[in-house]
C-alpha cells in the first residue's frame, strides 16, 4: 500500500491528512509533507489526520515525535488525529501521546 498525503489550510491551521502505512520506507515523504506545512507559517495548529493509517513503525512515530517539536518550538500546536486502534495503542506503549497532543475526533 502506497502512502497518500494531502494537505489543506483553514486561516492559521494546517491539516495533513495521511492513508497507507507509515514506515520506514516512506516516512520521508511524511517528513517532508510536515515540513513543509510547518516552512508555511503554523501558527495555529497543525493537525495530522492518521485515521487511514493501519500501521506505523517506530520511524514514522519519530517523524511525528520530531514535527510535534518543531510545530511547539514555532509557537504552534501539533496534533494528531484519529489514530486506529491498534496504531493508538502502539503510541500508548511508546508513552508518546503527550508529546503528540492525541485527538479522538
């Protein structure tokens, strides 16, 4: 399954919305996808949809570890939204969801 990334703009917020799994073969282009919302200019907040996401590996955990970061380091807040069961509970495990700022709905 090959990962799929669109991206909208709504005032001073950002949406990414993600589909196909997350690993390290593309986590790159995830990177890149965020980074570039975040050169725009976030200032509101930067939401990651993951809904469409079955599976993420640690890389792909780390490229949103790290946007979270960069998106708080910018004045900004840094969301992801929506993740499947079992991708939640990965995230759970890993003791990120703080970090991550996880959103249900």
């Amino acid at each position: 399954m090959s990962l799929e990334i669109t991206t909208t703009a709504a005032g001073e917020d950002r949406l990414v919305r993600v589909a196909g799994e997350v690993d390290v073969s593309c986590a790159d282009e995830l990177r890149s996808a965020i980074d570039a919302q975040i050169a725009e200019g976030v200032t509101g907040e930067l939401v990651v949809d993951i809904a469409d996401v079955p599976y993420i590996d640690s890389t792909g955990i780390g490229v949103l570890v790290g946007a979270a970061h960069r998106v708080s380091e910018a004045g900004a807040t840094f969301v992801v939204a929506r993740p499947q069961r079992n991708v939640a509970r990965v995230l759970g495990l890993l003791g990120v969801q703080s970090d991550l700022n996880i959103r249900e709905a």
